[in-house]
C-alpha cells in the first residue's frame, strides 16, 4: 500500500514551508494566498533503522524503502466549496490522497497575510468546505439514485443517508464507526471526511509568544492527533537532525492514522521494507509483492525481526526453532521477515 499525505490549510499557515523541510524541495513559500496553485508532490523514502540493519545482515545488494507522498495543496479559504478560490479545483486535489495533515498557524504575527490568529476557528473553516463537498457528493448520489433502478447501488442508499445526516450535524465522516466494506465503499467515493486527519500546529519559535495558543491547542488535541511544530525555527537553524525526527513522527503519525505496518524480505538480491494494513493475511501480503506469488502460494516462512536480528541469518534462526511455517490465512505481523513459496 502507497502512502499518500495531502498538506493542507488556509492560505500563509506554512505548509509549504512545511512541504519543503519534509521533502527536501524548494518550492515558493511566499507570503500571499494562493502561492500554491497546482500541487505540489514529492516522494520521500520512509526512514526505517530496521531495514539497514536487516540489509546489512542479509548482505543484499541493493536496499528498497518503502515510500511516502507528499502533496503540497493550495490553501483553502471559506466558500471552497461553492468555487471560492479555485476552491474545488483545490477539494478534488484533496480526493486524490489517503491522509489529511492540515497545518494551522498557532503563532501572531501581523506580517503575515491572514484574517485570523485562531487554530480552532481555522481548523472549523477548513473541516466546513470539506463537510460541504461531501454533503454536495451525497446529494448527488441520492439524485443518482431515485432516477436509476441499479440495484447494487441502491443496497447503499441507507449509508448515504446516515452519511448525510452526520454531515448536516457538522462532523467529520471519520468520526462515524463503519465496517471495512462500507468503509472501502465510502473511500472509493472520493468523500474528504472519511480520510484520516492529524493537526499540526506552527508555533512561535519564541516559547512564550505560545501561551496565548495552549488553550486553543489543548482542545484541538482532544479531538485530533496534534503535533506541535516551528517550522520557522527548523527552517531558519537548517538542522537536518530536526528535519529526520520530524518527518519520522509525521510518518509514524500517518502510517497510525492508515492503520498501516511493514513487513520485509531478505535476499541476496535485495532487502525491501512492504507497507500493508495491519491484520493482512500472508496471501494478501503475497499479492502486495507479486500476483504470481497470489496465484501461487503454497506457504509462507516467517521470522519475527528480534529473532532475526538476535540469530543474525535465517539458517541460525531455522536451527533454533524460531523459523515459523505458516498458511494464508496467518496475520503478518510488524517486523516480519517473510519468505514466500509459491508455484506457478
């Protein structure tokens, strides 16, 4: 599973600012909206120790990370929805990724182009053009369905109309309890809410210019995952130490929000990180790899990466019982070394 991350927010909050610390870029980050017009996207390799020492254990040749996407989408103002802005242009960039991290600015400065100096009051104008597109969605998928007699999207329209009924109450769709094929159903229809959201929040480098933000910030993080960050402060000191554990809590971040782990493989040719969602059956694993290892599973040898890493090779491991043979229907679990067999 790719992981794809849009960065989003009102416009002049930092986010691509942001982006640029993130993906190692240099994009325009000036100070007037709509700076950002078409996204801007970077794939970055997600940073995972485990793997190089897997690598260096294995002695492959070559390393592959697994990858992460940033998109740089243009701020968002109030009336998206109804066109503001170029505003759907900017909600359909939205549709396209997997995760939400919306940037809020927690900081004054009257430099900055902005009409307000509240995270919470920006994170509820943001979450209203988001609710909107969808409660536009939704009604057109109503529409859709009183005039076409297809039956097998008739068996949703109860979910739509549950849907709706959050919406209007104004709430975000992920808020909502849902099981994996209404879930998967719901995804597929492009709708903003149900995506995953983490908050985070650009403070003052100047620690105590925050106070004034630690009540608004407090009530943010009971609703959503926040993670406090001055990006001026990384930005201005270009300290690539900040820049590495930032981008690994914002990975860490997203792959939890996606319920998302890794597995590995280790071969001669090369050691390679997989990102699947977490209780993946081992055949599910098997076609993330190859369709013909799908087609073709027979088993799968697993060893947990503490073995692997204490007995330091698969023969060492075998020898001392700690080499797992497992069918389809085994859980992958985080760190897993696997080994497929299959036959075509």
């Amino acid at each position: 599973m790719s992981l794809k991350c849009g960065i989003i927010g009102l416009p002049n909050v930092g986010k691509s600012t942001l982006f640029n610390i993130l993906t190692n870029s240099n994009i325009d980050a000036l100070n007037y909206p709509f700076c950002t017009i078409k996204p801007n996207i970077s794939i970055v390799p997600i940073p995972d120790e485990r793997l190089f020492i897997l690598n260096k254990l294995g002695k492959s040749k070559k390393i592959i990370q697994s990858i992460i996407t940033f998109v740089d989408i243009a701020g968002l103002i109030k009336g998206a929805s109804k066109g503001e802005g170029l505003g759907n242009q900017f909600l359909y960039n939205i549709a396209e990724v997997d995760a939400i991290i919306h940037v809020v600015r927690a900081f004054y400065d009257k430099k900055i182009l902005n009409l307000s100096f509240n995270p919470i009051k920006d994170v509820d104008i943001i979450n209203n053009e988001l609710i909107q597109f969808d409660i536009n969605l939704l009604n057109k998928l109503i529409n859709t369905l009183s005039k076409k007699s297809n039956k097998n999207l008739k068996n949703w329209g109860y979910l739509f109309f549950i849907c709706l009924k959050h919406l209007k109450n104004g709430k975000l769709l992920n808020n909502l309890s849902f099981n994996l094929t209404e879930l998967k159903f719901l995804k597929n229809l492009k709708l903003l809410t149900i995506k995953p959201m983490m908050i985070i929040t650009n403070i003052n480098e100047n620690i105590s210019s925050n106070d004034i933000f630690v009540k608004e910030i407090d009530l943010l993080s009971r609703k959503y995952l926040v993670i406090k960050i001055c990006v001026k402060s990384i930005l201005n000191n270009n300290q690539l130490l900040d820049q590495n554990n930032y981008l690994k809590k914002i990975i860490i971040s997203s792959f939890n929000l996606l319920n998302l782990h890794v597995f590995y493989t280790v071969g001669k040719k090369e050691t390679r990180s997989w990102s699947i969602s977490k209780g993946t059956k081992a055949l599910d694993a098997a076609k993330k790899i190859h369709s013909d290892i799908y087609r073709g599973f027979i088993r799968a040898k697993i060893i947990h990466y503490k073995d692997y890493i204490f007995y330091k090779s698969e023969i060492k491991a075998k020898l001392a019982g700690k080499v797992q043979i497992e069918g389809k229907e085994y859980i992958v679990q985080d760190g897993d070394i696997v080994n497929f067999l299959f036959k075509i």
